[in-house]
C-alpha cells in the first residue's frame, strides 16, 4: 500500500530544505480547510493553482499517443469517493527551471508517473514536466517527493512567474554569446514566491536566450526575453518586455538593447513591480504585460520602470549569484574521442547522427536530442533515460520548448552505444527538429479550452509525415508544424511554417472540428516573426492541406528562398487560394467521418468546454491574506492537538494579529510593521470610527483581539489556548465580515 501523506513527511522531512517543507505544509493545511468548506472554490482554485495544480477536462475518455489511441487507465490506489475535490483528478505541472533534470530526478518523475498518474511524463512547451490525473488529496505527497530531490511545482501556474525557459544547448552551442544557464536559474529561483511577484492580473514569462539569431529560447514571445551580449567585453543582456501569444499575438519590444548582468535581477523585479500595480486586474483578456507596454507606449514603460528601479531597497541577491557565474561548469563524464570514420554502425545510425546529433562548441563532444512523440515518454523510458545519462554524461540532461529531452556531453565514440541504448527503449526516432517533429498542446484530451483534438491530429501528421521522411529533402524536412487546441497559442502555432489551431463550424446541422490554417510564422530570430491565418479548414483535411502546400514550396521556391520569404512572395490571397479546395464538407451521410475529430470515434461536439484554467480569477491580495490567517488558526488547533501550548496560543494570537494588518492594507496600501503599530492603528482606523463593528455584538471580536496581544508572550494554560483559539476565528470571520461591507459600501478614508 501506497504511503501516505503524513507517512511521506515523516520519511522526507528532513531532506526538504525549510521553505519548501513550510510551503508544502500550508497547501496541504489549505487542503484540509476546503474539505471542511473553509475556503471558497474561487480562493482554492487560485491557491492550488499557484502551487501547480490544474483542473483537467474528461469529456474525451481516450487519448492520441501519436501512433495508437491510448485508453485512460486510473491507478488502482486512485479512487474517487466523499469529500474529494475534484469529481475527477486533475494534472500536477512540475516546474523545471531552464529544463535542467538529473538521473534521480528523472527517476522521482517515473515513480510519480507511475504511483499517481497513468505511467506517462508529458514535456511542455515551457520546458516543465506535466502528470495527468493526478488527485488533490496526493499533490501533499507528490509535492515533498519533488521537493526532496529540488524540484518544486510552485507557480507553475496562476497569475505568477512562470517557469524560467532558456535555450537547451546553452553553454554548448557554438553559435552563444556566454552560457544563459546561471542567470537563468538565478532568476527563476529570486522570483519565486517574490512579494513584488503576488499581484499580477495575469502570468508572467521570462525566457534567455544565447544568441539573437537561433531559435533558442524565443525571446520575442515572452513578457520578458533576455538575449546575452557583451559591450566592452562586458556582459550583459539585450532585454526585451511585452511579448506574448495567445489570442492577440504580440512581439516583444526592445526594453534596452544593454543591460549589464548585475543589473539583470533588480530591473526584472522592477518590471514585475509596475506589472503588479498597473497592470489590468478585472479583465484578465487584456491583463497580460503586453498590454499594459502597448497603453503606455514603450517610452513611457521604460521611464516607469526606470524610477521604480531607484527606489528599489537594496537586495544582496541582485549580486550574490554573479559569484557563482564564472565557477558554474558542466564537465563530461568521459575523455573526448571521435566517432570512428568507416566502421559499422548500427541499422538506422546515420540518419539519426544526421537530424537528432548537435556537435558541441566542445571538441569531441555532442548533444543528443530524444525526439518525444508530442512530448510524452512512459516512466520506464524515464529509467531508462536515467541510466544512460550516469553511464555516458555527468546526467547532464534538459527539456526543450520543442517538447524533447536533450543529453549534453556525450563523447562522439559512445554515440553509437548510446544510439543502442535509446532504440532498446523505444526513443531513438530519427525526426529531431524535422517536418515530423510536430508541437502540440494537450487539446481536447484534457484541457477546459480545447475547441479541436489538436493531439489527435499532431498524432496522425507525425504518422503519415514519418512515412514519408525518407522522400523529403531539406526544402520540407526543415520545417516545422505547430499545433493548437484553441486559439491560445499553446502550441505556439504563430511561430511555425504551418500553424493550426482547434475552431468549430455548423455545418448541415452538425458541429464539426476545424483548424485554422497560419502560414509563414518565424522559429529563428527567437520567433522573429509571427505566421498570418489565412482560414479554417475541416479537421479531416488538414493532412491533405499540408501535402498541397509544402508540394508547391517545393516546386516553386527560388535558390535558397526560406519558407517565410515564400509565403510573402505569393501572398495572402494566393496562400487562401490554396486551401479552398480543402474547405467544404460533405453531408453526414455522404462521409461521416468529418464529424468525428481525430482520435476520437464519437461524434464531435463543443458542449463540454469549460472556463480555462491558464490564470484562475483575479483574487485580490486581502482575498489570500485572510485565507493565510484562517489557515494560521487551523495550524494553532493542530499545534494545541499535537500538545504543543506555547506554539498554539503564538499561531491563534499572530493570526489576529495578520488579519487586522490586512484589513489596514486593504484600505491604505502600506500596512504598519510591528505588533504595537498594527494594533494602534487597527485601534483608530477600524474601532473608533465603529467600522469593525458587527451589528449584534458591536466591538467585541476587536476587544479579544486587544486584549490577546496584552497577553502576547505571556504563559498560557491549554484551556486558555484553546478559547484564545475560538477567539481568533471568530475575529478572522469578523475580518471577512468587515471587507464585505466595506467592499459594498466603501467607507471614507481618513488615513
């Protein structure tokens, strides 16, 4: 039988350094409190999805692997019943900061994968590792199992810092400024749980990048791209701010084209700050940073962030991590030597060596890139992949935004074991950043957003494109197919030669899938251009769609004229020409299969979309703050259970104590520091001028407040404890109270 989550603490505890234990402990306290119909559905959905918990669509009861469809299997030891959250699990995103994994942590993954979901790790476009039907009730376990070996999943989600992505040959790549890996943890890891970081309408994406040229990390999309570059053989970044997909596509625009790297973490806070204050909170449409840089104008943000920079209070932080920069190195596991010229190698070497081998800046060495169909790879892979990184690399290994692993280090004489290795576990696909690579976001597999099975029909493109690999020459092989469920941009379809994404039409009185078709969009020149959609074609005919384009690229491109170049010759007109011949759609009775989305025989329908879960509502912060002060009053009840007096009577005191301050905040912004201030204000604000007021018992809950921080430090008996307890939940509920009446009548201010 599977530990549980005590069981699990116990074992793990003191392998989780403090904060994250202490985090853990609060979500699984919140937890308990949401079983007891503490906190409302809107308060959790926001707090667990800040921990990296998702609700999960089930309206497809099968999922696409890319060859075959895969039934949906539920752990033995997952079984729904009274008091679970969810009617159904949900998924668990696991944050890897510039996709960096070792051996043992590829291992934590497989068991988890194994343990809680259905054996599948699935590799996003952010570099992160998602787990499919996961329950609520595990995420406790699955969270200090992470934690154990550093991994966190803390705002993998929600209106946050995302995950940190950074291109996956940093540090390798012959074509780099510097290695972006340091600065790019040191980053992710200063944001984390920021103060400056709590209050953005929407989420936050921050990418680096080596070089301006590549594809890399595609700086141009995200809210915050950091390309290296040097300026008197000085490091630092050209920074870009605003970028972002989605519904209304944005490219970044050039914050400044030098920053210097001590100045990297301050500025980056400095964004986030002006994020949080003037960033739109209500409509989360139009919340992301690129909205607030296109109202203010580049200038205007620029001049914004620049004072807010000034009046920053120092951070050690800022430089600390500089210290590390010069000693961070990966080194190999074994001596450099060439792959041999004219020996054997194993049936299907070549091919592989051709597409999925990247010779490293690094004499002697390689990179090796594990094509993964739409991201996903079993927990026995996982172990597997675990092996072959100790025996060949020091596990230097990385998730890339292509939905891929990579394997740095390798020596070019063990490419060919390595290469055995990888077929023996099913992962040696020779299709590395070909036409058969295809990116897909989940779709209507398990996303509340998914119009169209945008993994179903990746899955078929990659079957039929495959077959045909070996005919392709590099006109088509190079480029790349992106797909989306809906038009969000999950699978970054504005960047690839041909993107698609998931839309419905009416037809002969049935719904049936569609796919936008976009043409031209830029991988290189971090995503340096964005494709046009040029119109929706039934689902069913997207392969034959893609066939008939790429036929006239190849028949009609001039000298080395790039797809984009193409696309723009011909036109827009020209391009929609294309694709009319594929739009029409039979009747039902003439072809029922148009009416059935790929993988998936039922008939098609949109009815079970719901509210997407990308951001959660918008929760102001006293929302979270008397949240965090009932779960303070919660912890002193166990603390008195546990027989722990002291430590019980400080949590139910320090509670009243945080609900009062964010009461102060809620109406002026800056809140006192310091008990006495808190209560002095609290006193004059909020009891004198009656507005803490309940209707039947006037200021009493006020008056236990008072007088619990009279008694603050002094000895108490458990009976004590326990009234003082009692005391402060009716003083939170009275907190709670206070904000709806001020949030429905707002009283007058006299700071």
């Amino acid at each position: 039988m599977r530990p549980s989550n005590s069981q699990w603490k116990a074992q793990l505890g003191a392998s989780i350094p403090e904060p994250m234990a202490s985090e853990i402990d609060v979500f699984e306290n919140e937890i308990a409190l949401r079983m007891q119909g503490k906190i409302e559905d809107r308060i959790f959905a926001e707090t667990r999805l800040r921990r990296g918990a998702y609700g999960q669509r089930y309206d497809n009861g099968q999922r696409s692997d890319g060859t075959t469809t895969r039934t949906i299997v539920y752990p033995s030891t997952n079984t729904k019943g009274p008091g679970t959250l969810w009617d159904a699990p949900g998924m668990m995103r696991i944050k890897i900061p510039f996709g960096g994994l070792d051996a043992v942590q590829l291992e934590v993954l497989a068991d988890l994968a194994e343990e809680y979901s259905d054996g599948i790790a699935h590799i996003t476009t952010r570099q992160d590792v998602q787990l499919h039907f996961i329950h609520i009730e595990d995420t406790p376990a699955l969270m200090r199992r992470l934690a154990a070996v550093g991994i966190t999943t803390r705002e993998a989600c929600g209106n946050s810092v995302r995950n940190v992505t950074a291109c996956p040959i940093a540090g390798v790549c012959r074509t780099q400024t510097f290695d972006v890996t340091p600065y790019s943890k040191a980053i992710a890891y200063f944001l984390l749980g920021h103060p400056d970081c709590q209050t953005f309408g929407r989420k936050l994406k921050i990418a680096f990048s080596g070089c301006k040229d590549e594809a890399c990390a595609l700086v141009r999309l995200h809210d915050i791209g950091a390309i290296a570059t040097t300026r008197d053989s000085k490091r630092g970044f050209e920074l870009w701010v605003g970028g972002g997909l989605g519904p209304v596509p944005q490219q970044a625009r050039l914050y400044e084209e030098f920053v210097a790297e001590e100045e990297i973490l301050p500025i980056s806070q400095a964004i986030c700050r002006v994020f949080g204050r003037l960033g739109e909170k209500k409509n989360r449409n139009t919340a992301r940073l690129k909205f607030l840089v296109s109202k203010l104008g580049i200038e205007e943000f620029r001049r914004l962030v620049v004072e807010e920079r000034k009046i920053l209070p120092f951070d050690a932080r800022w430089t600390d991590y500089l210290k590390d920069v010069a000693a961070y190195k990966e080194e190999p596991l074994k001596p450099a030597q060439l792959l041999q010229i004219g020996v054997a190698q194993p049936e299907g070497f070549a091919q592989w060596h051709q597409n999925n081998v990247y010779q490293q800046r690094q004499a002697g060495y390689s990179t090796v890139t594990i094509a993964l169909p739409l991201g996903d790879l079993t927990a026995t892979q996982l172990r597997a992949l675990a092996d072959i990184s100790r025996k060949y690399i020091k596990e230097t290994i990385r998730t890339t935004v292509e939905q891929n692993i990579v394997l740095r280090w390798i020596s070019e004489a063990d490419l060919p074991a390595v290469f055995a290795e990888l077929k023996a576990a099913g992962l040696s696909t020779p299709v590395a950043g070909t036409i058969v690579d295809v990116s897909s976001c989940p779709g209507t597999d398990t996303c509340k957003l998914g119009i169209a099975s945008s993994r179903g029909l990746a899955g078929e493109l990659r079957t039929r494109l495959a077959a045909k690999n070996a005919e392709m020459d590099e006109t088509i092989g190079g480029l790349r197919i992106k797909v989306s469920g809906c038009f969000n941009s999950c699978g970054q379809h504005h960047v690839a030669d041909l993107g698609f994404y998931g839309v419905s039409r009416n037809k002969n009185g049935y719904t049936v899938p569609h796919f936008q078709v976009l043409l031209g969009g830029e991988w290189a020149n971090n995503a340096g251009t964005y494709g046009l959609a040029i119109g929706a074609v039934p689902s069913k005919r997207i392969p034959d769609t893609i066939d008939l384009i790429t036929t006239r690229f190849r028949t009609e491109r001039v000298d080395k004229e790039t797809f984009q170049s193409w696309v723009k010759r011909i036109g827009k007109a020209e391009c929609k020409k294309m694709i009319d011949g594929f739009t029409a759609v039979p009747t039902h009775d003439e072809d029922a299969s148009y009416y059935s989305d790929w993988g998936d025989p039922r008939e098609f329908s949109i009815g079970d979309i719901g509210v997407g879960e990308c951001a959660g509502e918008v929760v102001y912060p006293i929302d979270f703050e008397l949240v965090a002060c009932e779960r303070e009053v919660f912890e002193a009840q166990l603390a008195l259970e546990a027989g722990n007096v002291e430590k019980a009577g400080r949590m139910a005191y320090e509670s009243m104590l945080h609900g009062a301050q964010a009461l102060l905040k809620f109406r002026f912004t800056l809140a006192p520091e310091g008990a006495d201030k808190i209560v002095e204000d609290f006193r004059v604000n909020y009891f004198d001028t009656e507005i803490f007021f309940d209707p039947f018992v006037k200021g009493k809950f006020a008056q236990d407040f008072f007088k619990a921080h009279e008694e603050a430090g002094k000895p108490r008996t458990a009976e004590k404890t326990h009234q003082l307890i009692e005391e402060a939940q009716l003083f939170i509920e009275a907190c709670y109270s206070c904000h709806a009446r001020m949030t429905a009548t707002p009283a007058k201010v006299t700071a």
